[in-house]
C-alpha cells in the first residue's frame, strides 16, 4: 500500500530513500532543491506536476498543500476551493483562514510582497 | 473593459507566483554583467508578459522586447539584439532585454539562435529574460543550462477570488460569495477572464439570474464593441483579445460589421482592406501549419482597422443580422448548398467549408449569366441527370438573384 506523505509547498521536507534514479529524476530533472541537512523542498523552479507524478511512480502518494503568503500558515485546511483546486499547478502561495479574500485582505497581500522584496 | 481598468500597474498588485516575482526581482536587482539569464517558463495567460513589463518599469530600466519567433536566425537576433545588449547609458542606466516566446525556435532549424542566445548571455553588458509556453522543447533545455529557470503557474482560486472582491468594491458591486466562487471555478486560474466573467454577470439583466454569464452572444457582441468603441489601439487589441472565437469567425464578423457600418467610402475601402489582409494572414497559416501567424490577427486589427473606424460609430453586427442576403444561403446548411459546395470543393481542390464561405456566394453571383452557370453545371457534373440538373439550374438562378 502506498505511504502518503503530506508536503507544505516552499517547506522543507524528508523522503525515505527511493534510489538513484528517483533522487536524480526529482532533483535534475524536476527541480526539487535538496539540502543534506534539511531535505527537500519544492520552490518556485520546481515542475511541480513532474515531481508529484515521479513520487507517486515510486510509491510514495503525495498530498500537497499551500501556505499562507501573509501569514505563512497552512492554507488550505478549510477552503472552499479544496474540491477543484489543482495544487500541483497553481502558484505555491495561497490564503488562510484567517486571511480570507472576504476580509478584504489585497492591501495587505501586496504589501508583503514588498516587505519580503525589502526584508 | 474592467480587466483593462484593473490591470496591475506594479509587481506588488499582481496575484500569484509570489515567490517566483521575488526571485526575478531579487535577481535584476543584484545583476552584473556575466549573471545567467532569466528564464519564465508557464502556460500562457499566467502573467509573464505583464511581470516582465511591470518588473523593467519598477526598476527605471528600458525594455527591450523582441519576440523569438519573429526573429529566428542568428543574424536577425544579432541585428535586433547586439546593440540592445552591447549599450549601457553614459550614466551606468541599463535596459532589460526581453526574449518572449523563446519556444518559437524550436520545431524548425533555428539556424544558430539558440547558440547565439547563449553566447550572449555571458557577455550581455544588459540583464536578459526570455519566457517560454513550453518548457519541455529541445531548444529550452538547451538554453536551461545558461539560465535561471523559474515557472510561473495560475495563481490558486482564493487568490482570484481576493482579486475578483477588490474588483466588485471598486465599482461597488454587492456580489454573493456563491456567486464569485461561480465565477473563480469558470475562469480557471485565468484573472482576466474572471474579471470578464464578473462584467458580463453584472452588465447583464436582472432577471436573468444566476449563470447569465455564461451568455455567448452577449460576450461576443461586448467584445466588439468593446474594440470598436475603444479609446485607443491598447484597449481595442484588449478587446479582440479576449474574445473566445475561431479566427474564420472573427474575420467574417467583422467584415459583417463594417460593411453594416455605413462608413463614408474611403474609409471603408481602407477597412475592408484590413479585412482582406487579415483573411490573407488567416490562408497563409493554415497553408503553411504555422499557427503563431495568428498572434498577428489581433494585432493587425488593432493597428490597421481600428484607426480607421475609431469613432465612426461602428457597432457589432449581430449575429442574426446578416449583411449579404447571398450568405444566409451559403450559411443556412441547405441540403443543395452542402452538395454543391462537396462537389466545388472536389474541383477547386479546397474544403467544403471553404468552398461554402469564401468562394460560393461569388460563384452564386456569376451564376445571372447563362452561360457560366450551363459551364459550371457541367464542371460540377450536375448535368448527370436530367430531371436534377432542372432542379439545380433554378436553384442556382434562385441564389443568383438574391
């Protein structure tokens, strides 16, 4: 039976190990950033779709999920979209609860892309 | 259009690939000479286009902005491309040299472009980003090895939705949270779409009620007039843009509305001009395969026919209201029209569809004339049987004098 492994989008995360070849395909092909120290982490250079389909061809069932642009928190727990939202080919940053569209929230979206941009 | 008003106009208004415009932001402001290239690889109608554009105006630089595909040899690029990326200004200002749709190299020989990219990627005194639709092409996995690869993907619905409600409040719109969450799923990732999803839901009746935006006509006949009431070529190219239609269609609808138009007849001699180069431009692609001919439809429209029937009045012709009494005929799919078009289509050696649009109504025409009407019987073979070359001949005197 296949493992499922929950990853966060742009967080480091750990594999057991899956060969050579699966190492290779992930990290050269579908660029996965990988770290001795830290693992590995999905980032905006990774063909996320091609990394979730190696995965799953080597056994390991994988359930993506975003984090919050503002806050950093786990997104996806509780939005509406979770049914038709395709995690592996939408952007990595979402919204939380806490930062739902209905609270009016873009002022402070974009102000933390400036904050990050500054930071 | 309210995706024209609401287009983003800095990096920190834009939705989506927050961390991919962090990169590219982090990376041309720390550019020097000898840095790998940027290279923007996502689907199209994820934002690359508008990043880059808002990327060079937020940093003061001059964009440079060549699309591959128009320029594939090596020499063409060199002549576009040398004096852009050889010239920095006498006060150390630099310009950002933009490769869209690197892609287009591939599929034909690209007589030494993509070597020439790469070459010049280590010597460019100038940033470069290129953008590319596909990223598994033999010519972007070369490239990939000589830049920084980063993907943009459709930003997640919540996203378009916060957008969508920063929309509604700004033309003070009460809309449901069902309603937008309606309209997030139809456009799919796409926030211009979804922009003209809410516009249309909200132009339209009251009492249509919900799933009113899904009215193509209304969306068809927006768009058109959208183009032909534009305030400038911008928004008129804005306009045929957005609009979902096959480019015979588009043709044809706008020849139908210009020549309802009225236009004094200068104006629609040089309209009609236009039309008949876009539906050179439409023959030749589909000669030739060479389907990225019809980026240029657009624009042709925009920059030649728009010039001409700006604020003339011109309004889209609907669909119902027919300018050529002869097309109703070569439209309607009757069963004589469909047989005599198969049996044109045979002799002329083009598709029947082709036979029945563009040469019938003229054929039809020339059929007052006894004479070309008894030799096209006979070229058609519909002289085979006496009593059906009866029934053909008046058909054919029929569509004649319409």
């Amino acid at each position: 039976m296949a493992e499922k492994k929950r990853i966060v989008v742009g967080g480091w995360f750990d594999l057991p190990r899956l060969g050579t070849e699966v190492f290779s395909a992930l990290v050269r092909k579908q660029g996965v950033v990988y770290e001795k120290s830290t693992g590995f982490k999905f980032d905006s250079g990774t063909d996320l779709q091609g990394a979730v389909r190696t995965l799953r061809s080597a056994g390991v069932d994988v359930e993506l999920t975003l984090r919050c642009w503002i806050c950093g928190k786990e997104a996806c727990p509780g939005c509406p979209y979770l049914q038709s939202c395709d995690r592996a080919s939408v952007s990595s940053f979402c919204l939380c609860a806490d930062h739902s569209p209905e609270k009016s929230v873009f002022g402070e979206y974009a102000r933390t892309f400036d904050v990050n941009l500054k930071g | 259009m309210w995706s024209e008003k609401y287009r983003p106009s800095r990096l920190d208004q834009l939705i989506g690939n927050e961390d991919a415009r962090l990169v590219l932001s982090l990376w041309l402001s720390k550019w020097k000479p000898g840095t790998k290239a940027a290279l923007l690889v996502g689907p199209p109608g994820t934002g690359k286009t508008t990043f880059v554009n808002l990327l060079a105006r937020a940093d003061g630089m001059n964009l440079v902005d060549l699309n591959a595909s128009d320029v594939r040899t090596k020499e063409k690029l060199q002549r576009r491309m040398g004096e852009a990326m050889s010239t920095v200004s006498l006060f150390g200002e630099r310009s950002l040299i933009f490769l869209d749709e690197v892609d287009g190299l591939a599929g034909r020989a690209d007589l030494g472009a993509v070597e020439f990219i790469k070459e010049s990627v280590k010597e460019s005194q100038n940033p470069i980003v290129m953008a590319a639709n596909d990223p598994d092409s033999d010519e972007i996995k070369k490239l990939s090895s000589s830049c920084m690869t980063v993907r943009f993907r459709p930003p997640p619905p919540r996203e378009v939705e916060m957008y969508l409600r920063e929309v509604a409040r700004g033309e003070g719109l009460a809309v449901g949270d069902e309603e937008l969450r309606a309209l997030v799923i139809e456009a799919a990732g796409d926030v211009r779409q979804a922009i003209n999803l809410l516009q249309s839901t909200q132009n339209a009746p009251r009492e249509e009620g919900r799933g009113r935006y899904k009215d193509k006509d209304r969306t068809v006949s927006e768009a058109f007039n959208g183009f032909f009431g534009a305030a400038d070529k911008g928004e008129a190219l804005a306009s045929l843009r957005d609009l979902s239609m096959s480019p015979f269609e588009k043709v044809r609808e706008v020849q139908r509305s210009v020549v309802k138009s009225g236009l004094p007849p200068g104006a629609m001699a040089k309209a009609l001009e236009t039309v008949s180069r876009a539906d050179l431009l439409i023959g030749k692609m589909m000669k030739a395969g060479d389907w990225r001919l019809l980026r240029y439809l657009d624009r042709l429209f925009a920059e030649e026919l728009f010039p001409v029937v700006k604020g003339m009045g011109v309004k889209y012709a609907g669909q119902d209201d027919l300018p050529f009494p002869v097309l109703v005929r070569v439209w309607n799919d009757s069963k004589k029209v469909r047989e005599v078009s198969v049996k044109y289509a045979a002799k002329a050696h083009t598709s029947g569809m082709s036979a029945r649009s563009q040469d019938l109504p003229y054929v039809f025409a020339l059929c007052s004339k006894k004479k070309f009407r008894e030799d096209l019987e006979r070229a058609l073979g519909l002289d085979a049987d006496p009593d059906l070359l009866q029934s053909y001949d008046r058909f054919l005197q029929k569509e004649a004098a319409r």
